[in-house]
C-alpha cells in the first residue's frame, strides 16, 4: 500500500502535469543530456538546456554528468555522475530504465547491431530541413541491407516530425541503383512511397551533391559511414569545421525491436546544435517513435522487405561462420580499428576462443564490445586472425 505521502506526490504530479499541457499545450517531457565530454566549454550545454525550455515550457532538461560549477538553468534537473565516459553513461542508462527520463541526448553510445540514428540538417541553398538516414550505428552489416532498412527507418521518423509523405532519395554511393531498385518493387507492391526527384537536368531519385545543398529530397538516404561525414559537414562548414553551428545533430536512435530514443551530438557540437537535438529528442518521444518504426516496418515487410532482403543476402553477404556464442557477460570495454564488413566475422572469432563479445557501432565507427579481463588476449587473436 502507497503511503500518504507517496500519494500526495503521485498526485502532485498528476497535477503538475496538467497544469504543464494545459499551459503550452504539450505532452510533458524529461529528456537527458550527456552534459561533459565535449570539446567546448560545459556552458555549451546549459546555454542549450536553457534556450530549449524557454522555447519548450512543458520540456525538462536532466543533465548527466558532474555538476557544473556554473548555474544550473531554472528548471534544469541533474542526475550528478562521475566525468569518465562510462560513468556518463551508467547514470544516463540508469535514468532510462528508471523512467526518470524519457529520451537522451548523448556524446556517445556504442549501439547493438541493428540500431542506427536518423540526422536532421540544414541545407544551406533554401534553408530547408533534410533527414539523412543514417548517420551513428548500423541497422545491417551487409551495405545493400543497411541502405534498404535506412530507408524505411528514415521514413519512420520523417513521419514522427510530422510529414504525412515524405519524398525520398538515396545517395549516389556503392549499391544506391540496387537499393533504389529494391524500393521500386516494394511501392509496386504497395509500399506507400513518394521518390523525390534530382535537382540535375537528368532528374531521377539517385542524388547527386547537389541536391544535398539544395534540399531537394526530405528523406537522403546513404550508408551510416557517409551521413556522418555529411553531419560534420553541413553542421560545421561555417566555423571552419571546430564548431558545429547548424542542424539538428545525429539524431534519434531506431532500430526492429529498439525501445529507447536516445539521439546523438558530437564532441563538436555547439549550444545551437545541442538544444536543436533536445528539441528533436523530445518530438520523437512525444510521437511514440518506437510504435511508429516498428509500425513502418511492418508495412514495409508486407510489401516484400524480406524477401529484398534475404535477396541481397544471397547475392553479396559473405558466409558467416557458424559457431556458439558463449555464455554472456558484462562488456564494459571496447576494440576499436575492425571493419564494419569483418565486425561479424571478427566477433565469432572470439567466440571460437570462448570469448564473449558484441558487434556495435560507436560514435567514431564499429567497435567490440567484450569485458576488460578480456581485452588484452582479444586484441591478440583479432590481430593474429587479420582484423586489425
């Protein structure tokens, strides 16, 4: 039985709540901010929380990480950890779990295969907002399958920022014609899509450079490596490349059967970019972007994803060695310097070994996930097998 005072608390809540909708006429929302790490000063970070809740009275900032000796905004909450990388993100996964946050906006986090982030920048010839899927993480080790779930997952949140037909385009990179292709089949069987054309007098749905200034797609679909090259690029080109000034950051995280709305920001990321990536964390919280990726998925599966799929599978994907993983474990330390194509194969190669390890996709590329006690010995066999 609850307490008095938790039920006087509980309905406290329930009425601050109220009060907040009724006033801004938006669901309440608490969002994490991963608030040390960057390259800039930590004011960077309050700078954001505050612009973001005067523009957002119903918006919570929970920042993580130590507290800052600077004066936290009115309204900022803290979740106070310690300034190692793995701390910040202890404290930050605590909260989530603890639903004492809805969504995060972090520095870093080494996503599981198959779970990739969506960007959101500003193309610099008509101002116009483009997504760019996908830009931190990997949503499939094969590329043609990568590209193919970007695009779906691209759309997935395009329609949670509320564009009810987003047109899209995928990059002119290795396997684009294949991909745009499979996408053609899928629309003909009934998958809702709407191509945007080239800005180029040949037109067509394969985009050029072009059409990335000009915004001409709002959906840009491309490998994980070179969105996040063209992150960096849109969101820093101004300042030389220190600063980044525009966009939205690297965006929400997606992924089949992915729960949590956790965006990404660079070390390099200014105060504008911070709390533009809070703005947009709090949207795809409040537009249930979980409920609707996986609701995107099926429709895309219903129209043939699978079989597009598996057809890739078979026409590229290199045999991937079947072999048991072993019990798991804690994995609190990463490899660095794997190939994303060898990340599967170079993971069952310590499993051979009896090592437990994961393939994820971190900030600055794939990565290893394994226990410390392990490191040292998987480093030798990874190197030893040619991985590294």
């Amino acid at each position: 039985m609850a307490s008095q005072n938790d039920k006087r608390a509980i309905l406290g809540q329930a009425l601050e709540g109220l009060v907040t909708r009724a006033r801004s006429g938006r669901e309440p929302c608490r969002i994490g901010l991963m608030a040390a790490g960057g390259e800039h000063s930590d004011t960077e970070f309050l700078s954001a929380a505050a612009a973001v809740m005067k523009e957002d009275t119903s918006l919570t900032v929970v920042g993580v990480g130590p507290r800052p000796t600077a004066l936290i905004p009115a309204g900022m909450d803290w979740i106070e950890t310690g300034c190692e990388g793995g701390e910040l993100a202890a404290g930050m996964e605590k909260a989530l779990e603890e639903g004492r946050i809805q969504g995060a906006v972090a520095l870093h986090y080494p996503f599981p295969l198959g779970v990739t982030t969506v960007g959101r920048i500003l193309t610099p010839a008509l101002g116009k907002a483009m997504f760019v899927a996908c830009t931190t993480g990997i949503s499939a080790s094969l590329r043609q399958q990568a590209l193919l779930r970007n695009a779906v997952l691209g759309m997935a949140v395009a329609k949670v920022m509320g564009l009810t037909s987003p047109s899209l385009g995928v990059l002119n990179v290795d396997a684009a014609p294949q991909v745009l292709r499979a996408l053609n089949r899928m629309a003909e069987r009934g998958y809702e899509l709407r191509f945007g054309q080239s800005v180029r007098g040949d037109g067509g749905s394969l985009l050029r450079g072009n059409d990335l200034l000009r915004g001409a797609v709002d959906v840009c679909v491309t490998d994980t490596l070179t969105g996040n090259v063209l992150m960096k690029l849109f969101g820093a080109f101004t300042s030389g490349g220190t600063y980044e000034t525009t966009g939205w950051g690297y965006g929400p995280s997606v992924g089949e059967g992915w729960s949590r709305v956790v965006s990404i920001i660079s070390r390099a990321s200014g105060a504008p970019v911070i709390a533009n990536a809070l703005a947009y964390t709090a949207a795809a919280v409040r537009g249930t972007l979980p409920a609707v990726v996986a609701d995107e998925l099926r429709r895309a599966k219903a129209a043939g994803l699978d079989e597009e799929l598996a057809a890739f599978e078979k026409a590229g994907a290199a045999p991937v060695a079947e072999v048991q993983s072993p019990p798991a474990e804690p994995t609190d330390e990463e490899i660095h310097g794997v190939d994303v194509l060898d990340l599967e194969q170079a993971v069952r190669c310590l499993w051979k070994e009896k090592i437990y390890a994961e393939a994820a996709m971190g900030c600055t590329g794939p990565v290893v996930k394994l226990a410390a006690a392990n490191l040292e010995k998987a480093r030798e066999i990874l190197t030893s097998a040619g991985y590294m």
